[in-house]
C-alpha cells in the first residue's frame, strides 16, 4: 500500500510538496505552483499547507 510522506530530498519548506508530487508521480514543481495560487487567492493554501505539514509524516532515510 503506497503512503504519503514529507519528502526529505525534494523539499523547499517543509517537504510537503514534494512529497504529495512523489505520491502522484508528478513534478513537486507544479504543485508548488498550484499551492501557492491557493495562497494568493485568499489565503486559501496556507492553512492546509501548515495541516499538512503537521499532519504528514516525514519519509524515513530519504525512502519509504
């Protein structure tokens, strides 16, 4: 069963971009770019992200 985890090679912040991207098996870039038209947008994308980052477990030894 694959697993969302915070990337800990493929992180800007706090990883949970590049973890949701790794989950998909999508560019961490584009969802980057989606999260933060969501903050732009009325800070929408800010409170999940602080969510997430809480809630997501961080990857162990840069694996899963």
């Amino acid at each position: 069963m694959k697993k969302i985890y915070r990337s800990k090679t493929n992180r800007i912040i706090g990883g949970v971009c590049g973890g949701i991207g790794e989950y998909f098996d999508i560019d961490p870039s584009v969802i980057r770019v989606i999260w933060v038209l969501l903050t732009m947008l009325g800070a929408f994308g800010l409170i999940p992200y602080l969510l997430c980052w809480l809630i997501i477990p961080q990857e162990k030894n840069g694996f899963y």
